[in-house]
C-alpha cells in the first residue's frame, strides 16, 4: 500500500537525501518509513565464490540459471571461456532445506568465436538473455575517448550444454551519455523484439532516455521513450502477462558522475527502514510495456534490507514466488532469494 512522507521527509528529499540524512538519522520517529525485503543468503563456493568472478549477468536458460562473468575467458582454455550454471531444482532444496550445503555452481562452455578479437577496447560482457536455442549478450568497450556496447546474438545448444557467439551478427549501440564504464545493461526479450536499457537514466546525465529495440536478427527496429530514473539501471527481469517486469535499481555512494537528482520514486512511496540512514540504495522498481513507451508500472518499489556493505547488484530473474539476484564483485559474489509475497 502507497504511504504518504511528512513534511520533513519531503523537504529533505527536495533539498537532497544526504543533506538531512543526519537529522532523519538521529530522529528516527519522525520519519515515515516502508517495509523492506529480507535478503535469504544462497552459499555459494568454488571459484564463483571469489570476487573476482564479476558476475555481470543472469538469466534462466530453461530450468538452468546462468551467470556471466564479466570475463568468461578466465575460467576456460584453448580460446573457450565458461559461464556457471546452477539447476532450478539445486536451488529449491537450498531454499527449502534447513542446514543446506553450500552450492558449486557448473561450469558451461562459452565461446566468444573470435569476438573479442574483432573488436576494439573489450570491457567485458555484461547482460544475458535467452530466447530458445538463442541468446543475447551485450559487452561494453571503450571506444577511444567514449563508450560503445554491442549487441550479439548467440547459439544455445543441448538443453544449454554450451553457448556459442555468432559475432557476424554484433550490433553497435551508442551510448546515451558521455559516462565512463556506463552502456547498456540490461536486456529484455517482449513480443518477439529484443530491447536494452542503458544504465544511467538520471535527468542530470540523460535527459531524454529510451529503450533501444531491434527484431530477433538485431536489425534495429526503433526507440521507446523511458521515464528518467534517478540512479542505475543493471538488470531486469522476464515480462509478465500484463507487460510488466522488475529491475534493479542501485546507487553506490561514489558514484557521483551520476549527479542524482531528486528522488522521484521515494517521493512517491517513502524510503526503506535501513535506507534511511545509509547512503546507497538498493531497490527493486517495476517497469511497464505500454503501446509505444515503458512507463513506471504504478507499483510500490521494493527496498531491500541493507547489510552492512553495499552490495553491487548486476542480476536479478524471477524465481518461486520473488526474485533471485546477484552481486558484481562487491563486496564479493553474493546470490540472494528475495520474496515478493510478502511485499504486496
């Protein structure tokens, strides 16, 4: 259910959150707060457990959840890199088991076909989604001075026994701001159309966003207009039946290049318990497919629980009656189930 912020609340966010977030922190009554999430940690070990894995990724691939990292050459030889898999079924006996054992996710072959090589400043591969016996993968480069994704379709084969990039078919996708590191993270598969989203929608650095949209062959097909969104967008979810899907929506306090602004979304809604004091945010926001727009879905954001760290979250699918997510490499590998049942 929607809740109304005082007076105070809404002063601070008009004038920015960090510049009151003193006086909300040592007045915790006078703030009108939202419930959170609870993260339920899955353990993992094995060399996904290391940071250094960068998970940048995930996607269901039928009943197996694939993680990319960021480099899948690194855990591969002879020019063929490996992803992780984990079952569906691995991970429902975790969630249901009351001393589970830490999970080793699988490794899956991955290969980049050269992709790399034909390419200039690789940054690393840092979105998946799967469409049958086909994928998606966006990578970012840095392109001289500026940024550049692509785009690449890929060949799944078995029941997601290996991956294979076509890299003939890569697409080049500008970027819609002069931000380092920063290019499209996220991609949607809707009404047989593949759509990205770049990652910085804030209105200081991108005043005018949208969703790029290309047929199954990546022949572009057109632009849907965004709405701003203050911080990052990493990933998203599947759509459901009313067109809606969930994304991720993180801010690291060193991310100043963003320039945030006010913060719509907690204008609206009210800000979660941990958040009040804490300078990140970490928070699910549904998004909508409406005719020829993606609008905020009209849905109250979820808030996770915040742990002592900021968590640097790159991936998020649906899973049982919530969502699975995980981190980058900060503060380390983390997969975490959160449930939604109880948020609405």
């Amino acid at each position: 259910m929607k809740r109304l912020l005082p007076i105070t609340v809404l002063m601070c966010l008009i004038t920015g959150l960090t510049a009151c977030r003193q006086e909300m922190t040592t007045n915790p009554e006078s703030v009108d707060v939202v419930e959170e999430a609870a993260q339920v940690e899955i353990v993992l070990e094995g060399p996904i457990a290391s940071a250094q894995a960068e998970v940048s990724g995930m996607a269901w691939c039928g009943d197996q959840l694939i993680l990319l990292p960021q480099y899948p050459a690194m855990y591969g030889e002879d020019g063929t890199g490996n992803v992780f898999s984990i079952s569906k079924a691995q991970l429902e006996a975790y969630l249901t088991s009351e001393d589970p054992d830490p999970i080793e996710p699988a490794l899956i072959p991955f290969d980049s076909a050269g992709f790399t090589d034909v390419i200039s400043g690789f940054e690393g591969f840092e979105a998946i989604a799967f469409n049958g016996s086909e994928f998606y993968i966006t990578s970012e480069t840095r392109a001289g001075d500026g940024m550049l994704g692509y785009l690449v379709i890929g060949s799944v084969a078995g029941k997601c026994a290996s991956l294979e990039l076509e890299p003939e078919t890569r697409t080049a996708i500008q970027p819609q701001a002069d931000l380092s590191n920063m290019s499209d993270e996220t991609i949607i598969i809707y009404q047989y159309q593949v759509h990205t989203i770049y990652e910085a929608n804030g209105v200081n650095v991108n005043s005018d966003p949208v969703v790029h949209v290309f047929d199954l062959s990546l022949d572009p097909v057109g632009e849907l207009s965004l709405p701003n969104i203050e911080y990052r967008i990493t990933d998203a979810t599947s759509v459901d039946d009313d067109g809606v899907f969930w994304a991720i929506n993180y801010f690291y306090p060193g991310d100043t290049k963003l320039k945030p602004m006010d913060d719509q979304i907690a204008l609206e809604y009210g800000i979660g318990t941990t958040h009040q004091s804490a300078e990140q945010v970490e928070r699910l926001v549904a998004f909508q497919f409406r005719e020829d727009t993606v609008t905020l879905a009209g849905i109250a954001p979820i808030y996770l629980a915040l742990e002592e760290e900021s968590s640097n979250w790159e991936g998020i699918v649906r899973f049982l009656d919530g969502f699975l997510l995980v981190t980058d490499e900060y503060p380390t590998t983390r997969l975490v189930f959160v449930s939604n049942s109880d948020m609405e």
